[in-house]
C-alpha cells in the first residue's frame, strides 16, 4: 500500500480522539457481536426454529419514538438479544427445513463482514473496479461448477424477482427494440409462457414490465408437475394464428412448489422455432448441477438465453444473491442502460459498467461472499455439502415411502421431499385438515420449522433439507415430531 | 430462551466436530477480521481514495478456475487485503468527496454482521417476524425524526432506483387500475413528469414500467436548477389537451447534480389540482431535514403521494437501504401483490407482508443496521454529525468563493458544493479542459476524491461531503490539492 504524500494519519486528526474511541468500542463491542456469533452457530438448536411470536409481540418491544440521546455501542447485542431474537425465525439453523433451506455459511458471514466495512458501491467501474472485475471472474467460476457454455455473461442481483424481471424485460427489448424508449403498445400483444407451477415472480415479472399477467399463458403440467412441450407449443400456435406475438417462455429447473424440472432440451427447441427467448429459472435447483451425477437437470440449458440461480439458497451464502447468466448482454443492456453526465467517466469505453445491466444503479458488493465460500469450500467441499442434502433427503423420503399412513406426493429429485399422511376413511377435505394441524403441531415443537403447499387441492407437507449443518439427527427429530403429531 | 423437548446440542450431533472445528476456525478468523477492520477504519487515509487500478488489474489477480480444494477460513483477510484492496475505492475513507459520500459507520457495520449470522428472509410474516414488526418501527422513527407526517406507510428497498419504480408503479395503478392484470394499453397515453435535472432513475422506471422514456416530461428549470413549477403546469395543461393521461410527477430534494431543491409546495398544489401522483426523490437531501434548522427542506412534502431517501448516502448506515414513505399503501400493494398457496399463512389477515408491497419476494434484514445507527447515536448523535458535514461544504464554499480563480456554479443547500475554475482568457472548451484536468489532478494526489458534473455545458467540480469521519484536515487536504493542480 503507497501512502499518498502528506495524508493525515489518526493521530493528526483535530477528531481524531472521538474516532479513536468509537473504533475502540467497536473493537469490544464486535468482538461480543462475535461472540454471540459462534455461540448462537453453535447451539442454535436451543431456539424453537419457527419464531414463536404472535402478530404484534416485536412491535410491543421497541420504544414508539427515537432514542434524543444514543447508547453508544456498548450493549448492542443485548438489544440484539431482547428486542430481535424473540422474531427470529431461524433459517440458520439445522431444523429449518420449511420453503427452501439455506444457511449463512462462516465464510459467507465474513464476506458480508468486509462488504459492510468496505461499503462500495459499482455506480461504474472506478467506484469500485473491486465489485466490477471480480464479480465477472467469481460467476465465471460459478458457471464452470455448474458446466454451464462458455462465454455466458454473469451478473449478480438480489434475489430471483430480479433475475426473472431482467430476463423478460431483455427479452421484450429483444422483440420490440426500442420499447424503453417508446413504451409497450398494447396492439403488439405480446404474450409470454410459463407452467402452471412456475414460480410467481414470473406474474410479478409481467405486473411490473407493462404486459400484464392476463398475456401469461399458463401451460398446463403433467403428472410429475413439469411442463406439457406440446401444450406448450400449441398456445403459441394459436397466439400465432390470433396476431399475437409470443416472445419470451420461462422453464423452471425446481419449481418451488414440488422441484420439478420442465423438460428444457424440447422447450428449448420450441423457443428457437418460434424465435422466443427462453429463460430458465432454477433459483433453488440449479445449485444441484455442481454435482457430475446431477449435471442432467441442466440439459438443454446451453440453448436457453438466460438462466438464474440462487447461492443465497443452497450454496451457503447469505441472503441476497442471485447469479443471472445470459448469452445476450447486448439486449440486458439495452433494457436499461441509461447515463447521466455525473457518471461519466474516461473508462467508459473500455470497461463494463454493471448498473448499465439492470434496474438499479447502487450495488453492493454482492459477489464477495460467494468468492469466499467458493475460496473456503472449494469446489470439493460445495459438492460435499450439496451431496449431504440430498442424501438426507433420500434417507427422509425412504421413511416416507415405509410408513403406510404417509404418500409422497411427488418425485423427489433434490433434496425437497413432498408428502401427506393419508389418515384411514377420511374426506378429502378432514385429510387436508388433519395435514394442516400435523404441520403445525411440528412446527410447534420447536425442533423443525415445514411448510406445505398445495397440489391438485391436496395440502402437502414439503421437507426442505438444505441447511449446511442439518445432520441425521435433525432428520430422526422431525420424523419422531411427524410420528407425535400423527399419533395425537 | 426456551429449550425446545429433546432438542439435540452440538454435543449430540454426528457432525458435530466438523461443526465445532469449523466455529472455532470462524472465531479466530474472524477476530481477524475484525482487527483489519478497526485497523483499516482507523488509517484508512494510507489508501489513495480513487483506486489506482488500471482496467483488467483486478481481473488479473483471480484465478481462471475455482479451486477443487477449499483454504478453509484461515487465511481469507490476506485474501482480501492480495486481491480486493487493490480495486477498492474508499467510500468509507474521509477524502471521499465524490457522488454523494457515504459512512458505513461502526453499529451500521454491526448491523450487518447480525443481518447475515440470522440470515432472515421476511417472505411473509412468520418467516421473520423480526423483519415485518421491526423494519415499520424504525421507519417511523426514522418518519418522526424527519418530521413527516403521522400515518404513512414506511417499507424498505435497496436503492432509490427501486423507490422510485415502486412509487411510479403504484401511481401507474392508481391511474390504470388493472394495469398489472391488463397490461399497459399506449391508446392511454400515460405521461409522467420530472425536471431535467432529476436522476437517470425516473427514465428506468418509465422505461421498465413500459410506459417509455418519450413519455416523461422534461420540465425546465430556473437558474438554480429547480423545475419550474409553471412549466410543469403548462406541460401536464398541453398534454390534456392532446388527450394524454397525466398521472405522475416527480420532485427532487436534492439533486444529484447541484442538490438543488424543487419547489414541491406548489408542485404539490398543481399536482392535486390535476389529479397526479407526486413523488419526492430526496435520496440524498432528505436526511437534513433531520435538522430543525434545515427541516424547510421538506415543505410541500407532507402532500405527497410518496417520497424516499436513502440512509445508506448520509445517515451512516451501510449500502443499501432506501425507505420508502407512502400515504396510499394500498395503491403500492395493488400494484406489486400475488401470492401463491405455499406462501399462505393463517396469519395473513392480521399482518402486513412486506413482499406484497415491492418487486422482489426475497427480503433481507436491512432495518437492522439502520436501527443500530439511531440506538447508537440517538437522533442528537445523528444531528452532530450532519452538522458536521455541512459545517465543513460551507467553509469549503467560502473558500472557493474567496479565491478569484475559482467560481461557484450553483446555490448549497446541503453539504454539496458545485464550482469550476475559471483560468483568464480561456474559451469555454479550454475552460472545461482544464477543470477535467484539475480532477484528475486531485484524485490522482490519492488524498481526496472528487467527482464532476456538467451544467449548461460547463464541466464543473463537485465536493461533496458527508463521511462522517471527514474533518476540517481532510477538507484542507482537499484545498491543498485543488491549489498545487491549479498551479501546475
């Protein structure tokens, strides 16, 4: 490190005592904070996983106006402590095992550690050539995990809403240029295609862009949930007939409700035929492909345009990070790039500006938590961690499949496990019922935190193993709490 | 803390040893971690403040491949001090004077910690309790502190970018009820109106929100770069009279430019009077109104639809966080809310879930941090250092005004301060030429960095200041550097 001639040292500093003591503070009061890190990781099974709160508890907690005068931080984690931990619901620990499991890795902790000191923010290259130049390299490693084609262009968002939002918005630009500048013009009748499983972004996707949900056909699924081709090539050919102009189909690579996998390799045919884009959304599933024997549920995906996944859900990094890939950056840019003057600058020309390929201009520095857990873990160590999830998995659907008063309710080809119990002699309707209070005597005993979802009419318990620290045992405690809740 | 029946400690766990091994590992990296932190907080001068990076430097220094074999934890600071520090901008280094400056400020960076070890995700209530109760609170402290008025709805984004498309959005609702089910119809002629000296960000959301960049008004402004409120009116008046649809305008508090500050009281009269949704964009300025003395800042305010700032510019708290302040809520959840089965709760009709009312599902504890700061600093702590910050823009100012070399180019409400030097007998493209110059000069000194704008075609020099670590030293750094580039 060069120290610039003349600069100012602390100690120079007319306010160099009062810094001088807030970072002393925050030297005692972070190793506490830290403390209570390694603690919490540690036992964090001492907590009910799902937050035992009612409406309003937290609210009643917190004073109803300002503090005139600070704490300062000394005692910061008790506040922590008292007014937080009663709301936490605890995706950090080994029982959660509802919507899709995730966990805050140690490395990924620390990566968000050095992004809160650090605070850049990739307006444009220079205001941080650290985010602009290593987040590319970190989502080309992440794409050679998961043998994805070579020269995709990768960026990271916050979250699948995102992802998906970008990809139909490039897509639109892709089948009206100019439609930023111009705004959509109902005649073109631009319609889009997804199941009736995918994932309600892809609706919020169509609320927020101006095309409106009404112009998403929804194609019908088969019986293990995926994508019927021929439905689907048949609503574009009478979309066709009807003047319409189809542009953009989003398969899904694990849906959120089962993880079922669309037959991407004959939809993927179908988009080029018709000249659509194709994104696929794998936000929970795709993490999978990193494993070679699970590399399949990414067949066909070198001909989509786009595709999404999570770290924040299954790769050990903390909440929220998206990777968005796609082999057309040019019509991503064009959706939104748009400069002002203020943010011009000399390197304009021969760097990428990351907010010229999406909605916001600030960005955090997203990508460096992942580079750590993939510099922790190592490729080896990822494959280790996924592997586990689906082991336990298959162990859990196992003792689903030999307990006759229980059905797998669907193909389990992650680490998701769909099931109901199937009480003898019951209606539909009690069974729902019965499943419904099953779920939440679980979730009750504090040990495991499920939720559910709905099938054909049927309410479903899924089992979301993805929690790097879930063990066996955690598995054994949610069977025996399912067996408790059955026999009760 | 309840312990939960039977709950299995670390002790009990198979992988319990991994588990403890890896804590362990995280404890003494992350002391680490934390040392380089208070050590680099506390000298962070000895950086050149512009990073010194050519473009490709910091790719240079990855690795093309991920590693098979993880480095484990031990290790990953030198990583970062090897790899990011060299792309590393300083925005949290007091000689950062560029764009709007920013502190993540020592309970900030704490709030971050916690943020990522709990990893919460407030999809919808139970799933964080902690996020939906907490979050609204400190957004009606934060209401209280600014002197908003009573009622309004607070919600959080990441950036002003998203604030502004939500505040759109909802006016886009409002004016076209349906238009999320129905699509955007052009037949309408949707127009929205801002100044031309608002953010780039008003044109993305025209342009996401399909309602395109043709159709945002450009309205003149006056001398000190402030809309012109006549003009607007005449605008939204011409643009009735075509049959347009009128239904949005946007105020800026605090323009990214010159900080200059729309006239909203009588925008607010005209827009009520035509039937449009007024947004205020105060993402940087609105945090002054923190202070009595500057709280006429927001006059007019109280008779928008909508307005945001971002605590993440000057209020110390880490990027990002934008609030987001609305009196018609509903308008906000009609145009973003759909939920599918696996997200429904028994709770949903007696809570608020926090993703009906934005883009994205995903959400992260973002409050946290921003409760943090004020529990620290109180709201005197706060105002201390706001003051500071102006304090030092107006002996800047004064300074500039003293010296005949250099001019003023716009009014300083805030703690931003717009002048150029004016060699004699210079045209104006020598003119220009020689402030760029003179930038570059500074920021190349690495004792400061600063940033430009253009105004009327003149390149002009912006300081802004607003790192709550920079003193009255820092800002004669500054001084010294502008002097020596002047002279060489």
């Amino acid at each position: 490190m060069r120290e610039p001639e003349g600069s100012l040292m602390a100690g120079e500093d007319p306010l160099g005592t009062a810094q001088a003591e807030e970072l002393e503070a925050f030297r005692v009061e972070g190793e506490r904070a830290l403390d209570w890190a390694v603690d919490y990781l540690a036992n964090n099974n001492r907590y009910p996983v799902l937050s035992q709160a009612s409406p309003g508890d937290i609210r009643k907690l917190l004073a109803p106006s300002p503090p005139e005068e600070g704490m300062g931080l000394a005692g910061l984690v008790e506040e922590i402590e008292r007014v937080v931990m009663p709301g936490v619901t605890h995706w950090n620990a080994p029982g959660f095992m509802a919507y899709f499991a995730t966990t805050a890795s140690p490395p990924g902790i620390l990566g968000e550690l050095y992004t809160a000191v650090l605070n850049q923010n990739a307006l444009v290259w220079q205001s941080s050539p650290a985010i602009t130049e290593l987040e590319p390299v970190v989502l080309d490693w992440l794409r050679q995990m998961l043998g994805l084609p070579e020269g995709l262009f990768g960026i990271t968002y916050d979250t699948a809403s995102t992802s998906t939002l970008c990809a139909v918005a490039a897509a639109r630009e892709v089948a009206v240029p100019g439609v930023g500048e111009r705004g959509i013009d109902a005649s073109v009748g631009l319609r889009m295609y997804a199941s009736e499983e995918a994932h309600s972004v892809v609706d919020k996707a169509a609320m927020i862009l101006g095309i409106g949900r009404e112009n998403i056909r929804k194609i019908a699924v088969d019986s293990e949930y995926r994508m019927v081709p021929e439905a689907l090539e048949a609503a574009i050919r009478a979309d066709e007939r009807d003047g319409k102009k189809p542009f953009c189909a989003v398969a899904t690579v694990g849906t959120t409700s089962t993880t079922s996998i669309d037959p991407v390799p004959v939809i993927g045919q179908i988009c080029r035929d018709h000249g659509l884009w194709l994104h696929v959304d794998a936000a929970y599933g795709g993490a999978a492909a990193i494993l070679p024997e699970m590399r399949w549920i990414f067949d066909g995906v070198d001909q989509a345009d786009s595709v999404c996944l999570n770290p924040h859900k299954w790769l050990m990094v903390p909440v929220d990070i998206s990777a968005f890939y796609t082999r057309r950056p040019d019509a991503l840019k064009r959706a939104f790039t748009f400069v002002r003057p203020y943010l011009e600058t000399r390197f304009d020309e021969s760097v990428v500006n990351l907010s010229d390929y999406g909605p916001q201009l600030g960005r955090r520095f997203r990508g460096l938590k992942l580079w750590l857990v993939i510099r922790a873990y190592g490729v080896d160590g990822v494959r280790q961690r996924l592997r586990r999830s689906i082991d336990l998995a298959r162990e859990f659907e196992a003792w689903v499949g030999s307990d006759r008063r229980l059905q797998l309710m669907a193909p389990r080809p992650f680490s998701t496990v769909c099931f109901r119990a199937e009480p003898h002699g019951r209606s539909e309707e009690e069974t729902n019922a019965f499943n419904e209070r099953l779920l939440e005597r679980v979730n009750a005993s504090g040990r495991a935190f499920i939720s559910h979802t709905v099938l054909n009419g049927a309410y479903t318990i899924r089992v979301a193993i993805g929690n790097m620290w879930t063990a066996e045992a955690h598995v054994e405690a949610l069977k025996q709490e399912i067996e408790r809740a059955m026999d009760g």
